[in-house]
C-alpha cells in the first residue's frame, strides 16, 4: 500500500478544538468578518453612461476596447485613439459639462457613509457588503485576490473610501485580481479617492467603479469591469479592456434530491452508489483500523482496492478528482430512514477547483462533541434531515481556509441542518504567496512547559474589537504595515495557556507593526 504525504491532524487534538469551540458558541456566526456599515449607492447622475471620463484628456497606448461612453471635460483631448474601440458614444469635442459637476457630488455622497476601518492590504480579505475604509486612509491590493461576497442578495453594495491626497490612494500591482461571488454585482462596487488618484497595475482583473479626485492610470492588459472616472486629472490606458456594463455573480443554489438508505445497528454503510470511473483511475483515502481503531492513510490504489479497504473499515473515504465514497459506522437501528447528501466542494478564491481537503461532521452526543464521519473533498456525507450538526474543513500545504462561499463566514466550522441535496463551497487562499510590501507576518507557536511543540490550539487575530482571522496553530497572520493587532490563543483539552515566552501572562497579546515589512515570531507556554 502506497503512503500518502497529508498529514492528519491527532482526532483527540481536534476533537478538544471543536469542543471548545461549541461550547463558546463560536459556530456558524460571522464572527471574522468586518461588521460593516450599510452603503448608500452614490448617484451619478449623467456621469452613469461612462466608462471612461476624465478632467484634463484621456490618453491611450496600444490596443483598447471600451463598452460604455467616453469623453473629457474640460479639456477635450484624446490621444492614441486610433486603436481604441468603443461601443458606446464617443465624445472627442468634450462630454457634457454636467458629468463632472455629477462626479463631483457623487464622490462627496459616496464619501459622507459611515465607513468600518479594514486592513489597508486587501490581499486575501473577503469582504461582505457595507462601507469600508482603512487606517492609513489608502488602501493596496499586491498581486492578491479581494472576494467580494453578496451573501446572495444582487442588490449588496461596497463603497471603499481611500481619501489619502496621494497619486495612489488606491494602488494595485501585477496580478491583482477584484473576484466578486455569491450574488454580487460588478455595478455596485465603488472606489472613491476623494483627494488622491488611482494606479492600477498590469494584469489586473478590476472590478467597481473608479471615481478619482484626480487622475486614474490603468496597467497594461489589465481588464475594468466597471469604470475610470477623474474628477480634476487625466485617465491613462494601455492595452485595456474596459466595460461599464453589470456583471453579476451566481447565487449558490441547492438542488432537491433525496436518497433512501437503511441502517442497522453496528453496521458499516456506504453512503454514495458506485462511482463512475475517473481520469487516473486511482484513489486516496483513509479507513480504520478495527483493532487499534488508529486512522489509516492510503494513496494511489486502484478503485477495487480502496473500495473493499474503505467499506470494510469504517468510518473511511476515499476520492478520486470530482468522485468520492464516504462511510460511517452507525449504532443506531433505523429501517428505511431518509437521507439526504451534504455536498463540501474546495476551490481558490479564483474559483479554481481544489481537491483532497479534509472535511468532516460533527455532532452532538451525550459525551460531548463527536466526529461522525469524514472525507476528502469534494465529498458527500449522508445526513439526516432536518438534524443539527456541524462540517468542518481542514488546511493543507500552502493553501488555508478563508471563507465559505455563499455566506462570506471565515469560521471554517459550520453548524447546518438540511432538509434537501446541498453544497457549500470552501474557499482557500495561497498562505505562501508573497508578503506585500506593505504588510508584514505574525507568526504563532505554542509550545509546553519542557518546550515541545503543541499544535492544533485556536488562535485569533482582533483589531479595534473585530475579529479579522483565525486558524488552529501554529499559522500565520498577514496584517498592515504601521498598526496595531491583538493575538489571542484559546485552552483546549488538557493544554492551558500560561503566558507568552517574553513573560507576558496575558492570552490577549498586544502587537505593534512597525512601518517596514517583519516577520514577527510569538510562542505561547501551555501548561
């Protein structure tokens, strides 16, 4: 038998994190997720109908393709037309002198909202919603993704205030990407610099409307799926495409399907049918060993093997690409019970599939908290309608839970109760990108009283009394350059927090980030 190189976590050390977690009543809230104010769209008033318009002249270089309308006013300069495509009317002799004045009033509306202060670097944030601004009035997105999540209302609106009086208030470099998810609409996304301007670098995939103080300068082949309006400077293309018109994002949906299955007492249960044959034709898993009762991990098998490995021993799972076969052991006695399928699928925040993530359900006993069957995504587990339990998803290699898709929740344990099919959709974030340069890393250790590595404790990151991120340790935190945080660690099982190795016996740790970009190493003592 093959050996595979995840690495599970100890069931007691998640086990005890899940407990704990419970019995806090953290589960199924959005406790890591900025509250933010409710926006006000601003009214543009005859400046809507534009992708582009500018103050001072618009200049283009290279291939340019616009959907929507375009002109300058004041001055009605447009150079390197010539390979620009618009599909929309153009305005080479000046737009309507009212655009502007219409500008002008939308920004000061946009900017009267009352904002919630989110890190300046929204690299990997998942934002919900709501008015937004950051503590050193700019904000940056560093060849990272910013998920915008509707929470499956179209009607959802964002406006970010940057009213730095610099060039790049708002600034992205290379390969930054604006991903909008769950029901969210390219047209109410909203960028105002009220005193700056904005840079978008190269490659980009932007989305919101642009509304500048003073100048925007778009990469070259960076794609806005919104507009680039300059208040009182110029807007600068290369190679851009850009459109005005709405984009909206799926709202996850549910399917209704129900599957029949009987279980008996003791009895091993394969909750999926037979699976059609994958591409490689071999499976990874895990089963149980039925005398040690230890978890056993098993990779490249063909289907025959897996299948007789994971049936046999239960609880187990196996997968291949988008196929898998959960089972259970039951010790309830239940003819012809209902069952429906909890579907848990992974993907980045590009929506590029993931597979292979650990997932499992949790449920309530009169012991406490149990694991009650596991899997790799994507995976289906059986459930029984309409009963209350908690899916969990586990990190692996570079790549860490951020959010789960059609609520924007960072929590990666989930309480549920479903009466029909449904999915949730985990989405994960490269943890080994670079750090931005304007952002540096808290990194968290834990160890005992004779200095051995404890793993698995829940960890937070606050700021101004918001919880921004979380993780079981050791992990690490990326936050803005110049501000301060608190790192919090939580008991679990018989592992109690004593304090921090610089002597500091309180759990609630207070960092200040300097203005250069760090690593800062924290290590907790447990007793």
């Amino acid at each position: 038998m093959a050996e595979t190189e995840r690495a599970f976590p100890k069931k007691s050390m998640i086990t005890f994190a899940v407990a704990a977690l419970l019995v806090a009543g953290i589960l199924g809230g959005y406790g890591a997720l900025p509250k933010a104010f409710a926006a006000t769209a601003p009214t543009l008033g005859t400046a809507t109908p534009f992708a582009v318009l500018a103050y001072s002249g618009i200049t283009n270089t290279g291939t340019t393709t616009i959907a929507g309308n375009v002109g300058s006013y004041p001055t009605p300069s447009e150079t390197g037309f010539g390979s620009v495509t618009i599909t929309g009317t153009n305005y080479p002799g000046g737009a309507p002198s009212t655009t502007q004045t219409d500008l002008a009033g939308a920004i000061t509306q946009a900017m009267g909202n009352t904002p919630a202060t989110i890190l300046t670097a929204l690299d990997g944030q998942t934002l919900v919603a709501g008015v937004y601004n950051s503590a050193s009035t700019a904000f940056t997105l560093s060849g990272g993704v910013l998920t915008l999540n509707g929470q499956g209302n179209s009607g959802s609106i964002w406006i970010f205030q940057a009213p730095d009086a610099i060039a790049g208030a708002l600034t992205t470099t290379t390969g930054s990407s604006v991903v909008l998810e769950n029901g969210a609409d390219s047209c109410n996304v909203f960028w105002v610099t009220s005193a700056g301007g904005a840079i978008i670098g190269t490659s980009n995939t932007f989305i919101g409307t642009i509304m500048a103080y003073s100048s925007v300068t778009l990469g070259t082949s960076t794609s806005l799926q919104g507009a680039a309006l300059a208040n009182t400077g110029d807007v600068t293309m290369q190679s851009n495409t850009i459109s005005n018109a709405c984009v909206l994002a799926p709202i996850s949906s549910t399917s209704t399907s129900t599957t029949t299955s009987t279980t008996t007492s003791a009895t091993t249960v394969t909750n999926t049918a037979t699976p059609p044959q994958c591409a490689t034709g071999l499976f990874s898993g895990y089963y149980t060993n039925s005398t040690t009762h230890s978890v056993v991990n098993f990779a490249n098998l063909s289907y025959a093997t897996a299948y007789a490995l994971v049936t046999q021993n239960a609880p187990g799972a196996m997968s291949c690409e988008l196929v898998s076969i959960i089972t259970t052991t039951t010790t309830s006695t239940t003819a012809g019970s209902s069952c429906v399928y909890l579907t848990i699928d992974s993907q980045t925040a590009n929506g590029t599939s993931l597979t292979g993530y650990y997932s499992d359900i949790w449920s309530n006993t009169a012991s406490g908290p149990q694991s009650t069957s596991a899997g790799f995504t994507p995976v289906a587990f059986c459930v029984a309608p309409g009963t209350t339990a908690t899916v969990a998803v586990l990190d692996y290699g570079c790549y860490t839970f951020d959010h789960w898709s059609d609520t924007g929740s960072a929590l990666r344990y989930r309480a549920f109760s479903i009466t029909s099919a449904t999915t949730f959709t985990a989405v994960y974030r490269d943890a080994c990108l670079p750090t931005p340069a304007t952002s540096s890393t808290i990194s968290i250790n834990a160890i005992d009283t004779s200095g051995n590595a404890v793993t698995g404790g829940y960890t937070t990151l606050w700021q101004n009394g918001v919880l921004l991120q979380s993780c079981f340790g050791p992990c690490t935190f990326t936050v803005s350059n110049g501000q301060s945080y608190q790192v919090q660690v939580a008991d679990f099982g018989n592992n109690v927090f004593s304090h921090w190795t610089d002597g500091t016996a309180t759990r609630s740790y207070t960092v200040n980030v300097g203005s250069t970009s760090a690593t800062i190493d924290l290590t907790a003592v447990y007793t």
